[in-house]
C-alpha cells in the first residue's frame, strides 16, 4: 500500500468560495487592522467578541460545515478552509478554530443537533477540551474522570479558544470506558484560567472541573472515533490558516524590500535576497497545494484524508513559521519592535507548528500511511 | 466538442487500423486528420480546439494502440521549436516544417547557448552576415541535446552589433545538413554524450528560414524559453511518479540499508515530493480552467532541487554498492531517462537538473522580478551596443 490516491482532489477555489474569502476579506480590513489586534492583544478582553459575532452569526461563518437542516450554511470544509485562510492573514483574535472547527466537528460527529444550533444562530462560543498540541490518532486523554455519580473531575491544560468559550467538550474516562462530555462553561466546579500564551492572539487556558455534572454526548463506542475526527480536522485545516500567515509575512516583506533603500537603492533588488524570496514564494505556492488538497479531502471524507491531512500539516506548519522569520529578519531593526505586527505572525505561526501535532509528528506519521518504516529494531 | 474529436479519432482509427499500419503512415494520417495537437489551426495537425482536449485524443489512441510520435526523441521539436513556428513563421515554413517535425521523421535541435553566453543569453557572438538572398552565419554554439540526429535546428545570431544586445539578434531555422554545420559529443559527468558542441563555419541560410523580423530574434526567442518552461504534461502524475519512486521502492525492498537519519530524510523528501506533485496537479487544474498562473516558473526550480536530494540519498542509501558505478563508457544517447540506470547515474545525472534550461540561480531572478514584483539588478550592459561591451 503505497497510498495512492483514488481520483485527483479539487484545488481550485470556487467562484463562492472567492465571494466568500472577499467578504471575510473586507470584514478582517474594516474591523481588524494590525493595529487593532495589538491593541487588544494585551488587554483584559483579548478576544474580539464583537467582531467574533458579526463573522460568525452575520457572515454564516460558524455553520459553514454544518448541514442546512441542523440551522448551518450547507457548505463544506473546504469553505471553511478559505475562512481560515483569511483569519491567518490577518492573525485574528476569533475563537473560530477551536469553536467552529475542533468543536462543531466533534458536535456534527456526535449528532448533537441542538447544542449546534447555539454555535451558528447564538454566536455561542464552544471549546474542545485538549491540550492544543495534541495530535490526531493518539491514545484517548485521560487528564478527566467520570466520577460515580456522573460528574467530571481533573485539569486539562494549554486549552485553546476555551477563554471566551460558553459550552466545554470534555474528553474523559469513566468505569465503562471513554466518552466525550458536554459542560457549561459556567457550572459550579469549573474554573477556566488564562495562561500567560506564546500566540498572543490565540489564547490558551487551563480548564479545571470539580465534580461538574457533565451531558454524554458519545461514549465508549464512539469516543475515541469522534475525537480524532475532530483532531484531524483540525490539523487539516489549520494548513490553511498556516497557509494565510505565509501569505501576509511574505506579501508584507514584498512591499517592504521594494520600499525601503539602502546603498542608493531599493534593498529588493539585491539578489540575495530576492533568492530567498522567491524560494518562500515556491514554498507558498506548494503550501496552497497542499492545503486545497486535505481540505478537499476532508470535505468529500476521501479515504487518503489521513496523508493528505499530514502532508498538508507538515509542509505549511514548517513553512509558516520560516515565512515570519524570514519576515521579521528582512525588516531589519524595525521586525524587532513590539509596535510592528510581523512578531504577532511569528508567535501565532510557531505556536501553530507545535498545534494539533507538529511537522515532525506528521512526517513520522506518514511513514505509517505510505509504507515507508524505519529501521528494524 | 469531445463527441466530435471522439468521432474523429474513431474515423483515424477505422480507416488506418494501427495493428496493420505502418507507424509513419499513422502518425502521418493522425497529423492529416487534426488529431495531432488539436489546439493547433485546421491544416496543420490541430483543429483549433481547446489544448484541454487533447487528453482525450491521447488516451482514446493509447487505448486502442496506437502508436506515438515517441516524444522524449523529439522534445525540442514539439516544446520549442513548434510553438515559435506557429507564432512567427510565414505559411510556407508552417506547411513545410511542422508536419515532419511531428511525425519524427525531422528532429530538432536548439542552437542558442554558447562559450560565452549561457545565463546572458543575449550576449551571444554567433554572427549572421547578409548575403544575396540569404545570411551567412559563423560562431560556435554548445550544451546541444540532439545536435548529431537533428535534420533542423532553431538558431540566434547576431544581425547587428551596433546596437544594444537584445535588439541585434535574429532568429533562424539552420539546416544541419548544410556541410559548414559541424558536431562534436560533448563529453559530460555521467560520461556520456548528450550534448554537443555545434562549430558554424560559412553556413548559408536562405533568408525563406528566417523566423520573424530582423533584429526581433530576441522577441521570438522568448516564446521559445517559455514554451520549453510551461512543458508540463497534460495528465496528472500520480504519487511517488518520478525519482522519490525509483528510492521509495530501494527503501523498501532494502530493510537491512535503513538507518534513522536516513529515515528522517527519506520521509522529508517523500513529503517535499507530494507537495510538488500536488502544486503541479493544481497548475495543470488551473491551465485546465483557463486560469494560468505564474506556477509553471516554480515547477522547474522545484523538480531540479528535489531530483538531486532524492538522487544524492539513494546513493548514500545504498552504502558499499554506492561506491560502484555502472558504466563510464562514452556512448551518445539519443533520448533522456532521468530516473533510468542506476543510482550513480541518477545522482550524476540530476546536477543537471538545475543548469539546463535556465539554471535555478535564473530561475530565481525570474520569480522575484515577474511575480513577485521585485527590481533588477542595476545592469551597466543593457543599453551599450553589442560590439562595446566588455568580454
């Protein structure tokens, strides 16, 4: 089994998924300049709630994935990727990874219409409770007990979006096996406590629950299967967002080189440093490949979803991250400041790569999936 | 559109029975009926129709059997040559040249590099000198593929030396029959000849083979370069198509060579080949969509940096075994097998990759100012004339 993929993927964009990207565009401009989301990052309200709503309710965005009859849009993941793709560029501070992708998949897998529909129509915010740096096709966490009387004990840390979160999706253990619980985020016994995050414009939390009554939303049977659906979901689709950072730092590092002088002329016209442009450049454009290609296959549920998944993972989580090094080193002294927005693209890149397993992880994984094993013993 | 090129490969088909004729005459009676590049005019092998379609005709003739024009031996002709006939040629060269040129029977060849100018093409020295109703043309050219079976050559030579390089060139069609026309193999690393060192001495062309205006060679060669860059196949490749396969499948059958470092590159190279692969299935979607993109500038850049790593580890892979090479004898290939041979060649062979046909280094240049935008380099040659530039 050499993984060969069944029929070609789409990886074009749609002439609705451009109205949609332009739309998402325009709102990301008007409401959140650079200058905005470093304003707020440091403040008591790191997210932007406000925006958040407009995006999510107004826009549609947060039922994109969501089938018509459960009150979403109807589209697919491959919609929801090009959303991504914009809230990358624009390092956003909207819980929409962690509330419309990680945690409306696992809702859509368990069938749990109605706490759904407070996702798309309320503007409700919804967290999956796992450390973000967990990978897909992991062994079930166990960080949180079913008690005997039903109720949810123990910590999950390094929880992402889960600071504005109103509904909790906790995986957990209890006698009869695992299970993946429902848990107002308000309830007696839960307390959510910002971490001080490398990603200042994705926050993470720790979660801890204290004999908290808890709504089985799968159990044994199920658990396990819906969790990774979420994960790998997650990882497929943050290529995109990774994919929408690399676009800003080398689009920025662009405009800047063909600006700024030095030498009596325009610093992009030295050779060494349009080769290394155009190398990033050949790293996007293959970026985008890859990133149309496992939101496509996680959108039509294509049985090379696990590689295409890695592939994707693995190149863009790496190349974002090189793209805003390369970005802040580029723009001299002035990358180095606090008041120029390449360090949020950095922070929100290299917390990215350590996110939902890292390029490493995904290499490794595709050894598995391409029959490709290391040595013996 | 597709009903009626299906009708058309059916009547090829019907009429000359590929089991019983003889492959010249098909190829010939394909051309006649359009089928050859259907995106080509009526009369000259096409039938103006969308390049796209052209997936079909192929895969309706290979399903019955039919034979091909064995494109690997005439690449020059179809990726080059042609497309700049069709551009600029009058209706006599079209008629007389492509037809041949299609079937096989002519081979092409490219006269453009030279001692000294490879990456500044534009420097070239060859020069064409007016006479009568001709030229006569001296200068030494090299790196030739197919030089010693081409009938044809497409070739640049200076018309004007007193004017700034790019405007003094002109772009013939040279026979390489005419006896000033010598070849020589040009001995490479592989320790074949692929190529060959082409010697111009008192060669006459009738000014009938010349190619667009005098003096506008430098235009028309454009459509050439571009055309040999955008030759990217019209069907998808599938996974682990092309080197990362040929060291994917020694990695397998070879358990006991494994070693963790090598493992980490293998998995690394597998990956950086899927995303190219992937970046060109997008390309080819794209062209197919009639939406071009500027990707076709990366494949090249992309492909060559790959093909070397690949090559280089499989060598390394296959440690003592490594150390042997399968023949240095100096032989003069007529076709290019990139991943043929064994693995000394492949990893010999590939360094290559990056100088041919624009070397990376160029390549580059070419992404950062055209797509990204970027300025030149300040350049003191470009508006000197030719004859005073320093050498």
């Amino acid at each position: 089994m050499s993984g060969t993929a069944s029929s070609a993927p789409d990886l074009l964009y749609s002439d609705i998924e451009e109205e949609l990207r332009a739309s998402v565009r325009d709102l990301l401009a008007d409401r959140c300049p650079p200058s905005a989301v470093l304003a707020r990052c440091e403040g008591p309200e790191p997210y932007d709630l406000a925006l958040w709503r407009t995006l999510a309710v107004e826009l549609g965005t947060a039922g994109l994935q969501v089938p018509e009859k459960l009150g979403g849009a109807g589209a697919s993941l491959r919609e929801t990727a090009v959303v991504l793709e914009e809230l990358g560029r624009s390092a956003a501070p909207v819980p929409f990874l962690g509330s419309a992708v990680l945690a409306t998949t696992a809702l859509l897998a368990c069938e749990a219409g109605e706490l759904l529909a407070g996702l798309t129509e309320g503007g409700r915010v919804a967290a999956l409770a796992v450390p973000f740096s967990t990978p897909p096709g992991g062994a079930f966490p166990d960080a949180v007990r079913v008690g005997g009387d039903g109720t949810l004990s123990g910590r999950v840390t390094s929880v992402a979006d889960a600071l504005p979160a109103s509904l909790l999706l906790v995986p957990a253990v209890g006698g009869d096996g695992p299970g993946l619980y429902a848990v107002e985020a308000s309830a007696l016994g839960v307390g959510v406590v910002r971490r001080t995050s490398l990603d200042l414009t994705r926050q993470l939390a720790d979660v801890t629950l204290q004999g908290v009554p808890a709504r089985q939303l799968a159990g044994p049977e199920r658990a396990a299967a819906v969790l990774d659906r979420a994960l790998l979901t997650g990882a497929g689709l943050l290529a995109s967002e990774q994919l929408g950072i690399a676009e800003w730092c080398l689009g920025t590092t662009v405009a800047y080189l063909k600006e700024r002088r030095q030498f009596g002329r325009a610093l992009g016209s030295f050779q060494a440093l349009k080769h290394r442009l155009a190398d990033l450049w050949l790293e996007t454009v293959g970026a985008r490949a890859a990133a149309r290609g496992a939101a496509d296959a996680l959108a039509v549920d294509s049985p090379d979803t696990a590689v295409a998944v890695s592939v994707a993972q693995a190149h863009c989580g790496a190349l974002a991250v090189r793209a805003a090094e390369e970005c802040v080193q580029l723009h001299g002294g002035i990358g180095m400041t606090w008041e120029h927005p390449a360090h949020l693209y950095l922070k929100r890149a290299k917390a990215d790569q350590i996110a939902l397993g890292t390029p490493g992880f995904h290499r490794n994984a595709l050894a598995g999936l391409v029959d490709l094993p290391g040595p013996v013993g | 559109m597709a009903s009626d090129i299906r009708a058309r490969v059916d009547a090829l088909l019907k009429a000359h029975d590929p089991a019983t004729t003889p492959r010249a005459d098909f190829l010939a009676a394909r051309f006649d009926a359009g089928l050859a590049w259907v995106h080509f005019p009526v009369g000259l092998g096409g039938l103006g129709a969308p390049r796209s379609q052209q997936a079909l005709v192929e895969a309706e003739l290979a399903a019955a059997g039919a034979p091909d024009n064995d494109p690997r031996r005439i690449g020059i002709g179809l990726g080059m040559a042609a497309p700049t006939i069709l551009r600029y040629g009058t209706e006599e060269q079209k008629s007389r040249f492509l037809r041949p040129l299609w079937t096989g029977e002519e081979v092409w060849c490219q006269l453009f590099s030279e001692p000294g100018a490879g990456s500044d093409l534009a420097a070239l020295g060859t020069r064409a000198v007016r006479d009568g109703d001709g030229w006569v043309v001296d200068g030494q050219k090299v790196w030739t593929s197919s030089a010693h079976t081409a009938r044809w050559a497409i070739l640049l030579a200076r018309t004007d030396p007193g004017v700034p390089k790019h405007r003094g060139i002109t772009y013939f069609v040279c026979d390489m029959t005419d006896p000033g026309v010598e070849v020589r193999p040009l001995r490479q690393i592989t320790g074949e000849a692929e190529f060959n060192e082409v010697f111009l001495t008192g060669v006459r062309i009738p000014d009938a083979h010349r190619l667009g205006g005098v003096g506008e060679g430098w235009q028309v060669a454009q459509t050439t370069l571009n055309n040999e860059r955008v030759a990217i196949g019209g069907q998808a490749t599938p996974r682990e198509g092309g080197m990362i396969g040929v060291v994917a499948e020694t990695w397998r059958s070879r358990p006991e060579l494994r070693s963790h470092e090598l493992h980490q590159r293998l998995l690394k190279g597998w990956l950086d080949a899927e995303v190219i692969r992937l970046a060109g299935e997008r390309l080819r979607q794209q062209l197919a969509s009639g939406q071009p993109g500027p990707e076709g500038a990366a494949m090249k850049l992309a492909f060559a940096r790959l093909a070397q790593e690949l090559s280089g580890l499989e060598v390394e892979l296959l440690g003592e075994e490594g150390l042997a090479y399968d023949d240095w004898t100096m032989t003069r290939p007529e076709v290019v097998d990139f991943t043929g041979r064994e693995a000394g060649y492949r990893y010999l062979r590939a360094k290559g990759n990056s100088i041919e046909g624009g070397t990376s280094e160029i390549l580059r240049n070419i992404i950062a100012e055209r797509v990204l935008g970027l300025p030149a380099e300040p350049r003191t040659d470009k508006d000197l004339p030719w004859k005073e530039l320093a050498r």
